[in-house]
C-alpha cells in the first residue's frame, strides 16, 4: 500500500479505548490505515513517533474570536492553538443580524485567514433568527447555536434591536421544540447563569465599594446562581427531550446537581467546563476575570471530580483574544476590567499536567474530552478521532517535555496569559491538519489562509 504520509511508532491515543502502538497511513488528507505492521507500507513522508503519544487532533468548540479585535486578526492568530495540538474550532458569536449573510462573509474571512479549521455557532437573538433557521442551517452548514440564559432583554438592548427575543424559559422550550422537529443533531449550547442574582449582587457589592479582585467577582455570581440555571436548564430539557450543551461549568453545586440528578443529565445533556476553572482559584490574578467567575479550589476540586467519573463530558476554553492595555483599558478594578482572557495554546499541556500526571487522568479520557466527545455534540464527523476516514488531524506529544507557558512559546499575538510562568509538560512536537504538517518542534511551518470552514450536515 501507498501513503501520503506514515506516522509510525507511535503510542496512538484512542479515545475511550486506551493507548496502543500503531502505525496510522494517511492520504488525501484522511486517515487510509491503522496499521500493525509498516513492513509492505510505502510512504511519501514519514514521520517516527517514536516515543512519542500520539493524540487526535484537539476540537475546541468554545472561542469568541472577534470581540476585541477584528475577526481577521483573531483569525490570523489561530497559529497559537496549531501550536497547542488544536486542529478544529468553533467559534461562537451573535450579531442582531440575518445570518443568512453573516455566516458566509466570516467564511470568506476565515478560509482567507485562519490557520485550522474552524464552523460557528451562533447565538440566537432575534424572531428572524428563528423563522430563518431551517435555511441558515440548509444554506450554510451550521447546526449549533447558543442561548443566553436569563439575559432577558439586556443582550437585544445591546444590539438595539425592536424583534429580539426575551431569552427567557420560555425561549427556551420553544427552541428545543423546533430544534427536535428539525432533527437530532441540532445542539442548543446553553449559558447557565442566574442573572437575577448576578445583576442585584453586581450591584450590591458596587455600592458597597468592594473591590477585592477575584474574590468580589466570585461573590457576585455563586455557585449555587449557575446551579440554579442548570438544574431549571436540564429539567425543561428534559420535558421536551431536547439536545443541550452546557458551556462552561464553573462551580462545585453544579457539580452536585448532576450527580445528585443523573437522571436529568443523562436525558441527552452534555457538558464542558474550562482549564480556567480547573486551574485556577479566586485568590489568582484579576487577568482571570470571566463569566462566570472562577470560584475556589474546593469548586477546582469537584469540577475534576466530574471528569473523572463521567459526569462532565467535555473540555473548551472560552478563549477570548486581547490585550493587558484592552482588558483594562476601561479601569483597574473588578467591575472595570473587561471579562474573558486568550488560553487556548496551553490547553493539551495543562490538561496533561494536572489531568494525568497530577490527578491519574487515563490520557485515553484526556483524548476523549478534547477531541471526541467535543466532536459527537458538536455535529464534526469527521473531527477528533482516529479511525479509517477521519480527517488526519493529529497532535503528536512528547509527554515529559515541560515548559514554562508564555505568549512567546505559544506563538500568540496576545501579550499575556493567564497560565503565564507555569511549568507545563506535554507539548505537541508535530501538529497535523488534513495530513499536512503544520507545527514542528513548537513551530508553525505553513501559511496563514489554510484552514476550511467545516459545513455539518443534519
């Protein structure tokens, strides 16, 4: 048999499976064989992986590029997670316009400028939104979107709009309804948070003067206001029997409510939670200003407990592009500073660090909840998995190599990190999009404008 490329020696990590060394032949930019033996194998290219791990191509679905810089040069920047092993991404943004002509604009921009692949998610706003639905995802190969849970009117107020949507429960019922008679594969990514609470304790805390960093901005959204969302979220989910994704899980209490209350998890919810949360406490730097907010470590604690037994699914970054001079461009103080942080390059090192060398974490499970898992909700069939047909998309780790994280190693055009001067081990050597290597030995080796939007198809 002919190949493009032959990885061989490799200790190929399959999700859920386990660890196995095996030989992976590639051509057209899909995998062609799993091999046993290379002996009757001819190969353009090789690549001996010796001692190396080899992952499947890590899928982030959780990116907000475009807030504070121009989509092209959040796009542009995409160098950073081909660095970090991330091969896919999804985007997820909201505009109070038809997305009927927005979606094909930032393709264009995209395929022009991104490193890796990349799809959106789009959050739904408007009425027109939701008549245009069935041609959006018919027109332009989108099949998530994502709901704002208890924002009321304050996003629509944002966009001045006169047709948004209240994003209450209600909204929510009716979404899945249509989602459902749609079809299954329609995902409805949900903010859990209980705005109520975080508006009347924002202002509360304001008017008292309190500005302790991250500790105020715990306060102001508790666990227990996320548990609140999740557990109402999970039952109308429930009642319809609809397909919801849960981003960003922060807190201990949610934890709580989904081991407490398997049989709501297990009625078609998934769930993420973020690097952040699992890394980080509230005594850390006010860089690390989210929403919702970074609680303690006892929160840190559960959250990992949750990966470990199956009750949290999935692994995204939330990765949001900037600046020190922009995030606190608006004041130094907590209610000042602009929310989210730039993340994703560290994401495969920090999970391998405090996952599996810390914590035990099977690498097997790591794969799983970056890639695999990620891939399933999010409709990308032929993302984050290693299997005959796939897209060849790999990142090859050396898991004992350690550095320290800065910007400049993860080659990010954001001049900071919020995991900056932390020792970290299992850094790709190779990354590989569609069989093409992008990344060797830390550095990317190919042009910006390669990466492809990804249609889904119901």
């Amino acid at each position: 048999m002919k190949v493009d490329l032959l990885i061989k020696n490799g200790l190929v990590v399959f999700p859920k499976v386990g660890v196995k060394q095996v030989h992976l032949g590639v051509n057209d930019g899909k995998i062609a064989g799993i091999f046993e033996d290379v002996e009757q194998i001819e190969a353009t290219e090789v690549i001996d992986a010796t001692g190396l791990h080899v992952f499947p191509g890590l899928v982030d679905a959780h990116q907000h590029l475009g807030i504070y810089n121009s989509i092209e040069e959040d796009f542009i920047d995409t160098k950073q997670h081909a660095v970090g092993g991330v091969t896919t991404i999804v985007n997820m943004d909201r505009q109070p316009v038809s997305y009927l002509d927005f979606v094909p604009q930032v393709q264009e921009i995209g395929e022009k400028n991104s490193y890796i692949d990349f799809t959106y998610t789009l959050g739904i706003l408007t009425e027109q939104h939701i008549d245009e639905l069935e041609e959006t995802i018919e027109k332009c190969g989108i099949t998530s979107f994502k709901f704002f849970r208890n924002y009321e009117r304050q996003l629509n107020d944002k966009f001045n709009v006169d047709n948004g949507i209240d994003l209450s429960s209600y909204d929510i019922v009716r979404l899945l309804e249509k989602f459902k008679s749609i079809s299954p594969k329609l995902l409805l990514a949900i903010h859990c948070e209980n705005m109520d609470i975080n508006r009347a304790l924002i202002k509360k805390y304001k008017d008292e003067g309190a500005n302790d960093g991250l500790k105020t901005w715990s306060l102001t959204s508790p666990g227990y206001a996320e548990a609140e969302s999740l557990l109402s979220t999970l039952y109308l989910n429930n009642v319809v029997g609809g397909n919801v994704y849960i981003v960003h899980l922060s807190s201990g209490a949610s934890v709580d409510v989904l081991e407490k209350m398997p049989w709501l998890h297990d009625s078609g919810a998934k769930v993420e939670t973020c690097p952040h949360y699992l890394c980080l406490n509230e005594e850390d730097s006010l860089d690390a200003k989210v929403g919702p907010p970074i609680h303690s470590q006892s929160d840190a604690d559960r959250l990992w407990e949750g990966i470990a037994n199956g009750t949290i699914n999935s692994i995204g970054t939330d990765h949001v592009p900037n600046s020190r001079d922009k995030k606190y461009g608006k004041g130094q103080g907590v209610f000042d500073t602009l929310y989210g942080f730039p993340s994703v390059g560290c994401l495969l090192p920090i999970m391998i660090t405090e996952g599996h060398q810390k914590r035990g974490l099977p690498l097997e499970r790591i794969a799983d909840i970056t890639s695999y898992q990620v891939a399933e909700s999010f409709n990308l069939q032929s993302k984050g998995r290693i299997e005959v047909g796939a897209d060849a998309d790999f990142a090859i780790v050396d898991i004992n190599s350690k550095k320290t994280i800065t910007p400049e190693i993860m080659h990010s055009a954001s001049d900071y990190s919020v995991f900056e001067g932390r020792e970290a081990a299992g850094w790709p050597v190779y990354t590989v999009s569609r069989g093409e290597v992008i990344v060797k030995d830390g550095v990317p080796t190919k042009e910006n404008g390669r990466g492809k939007f990804v249609r889904r198809y119901i």
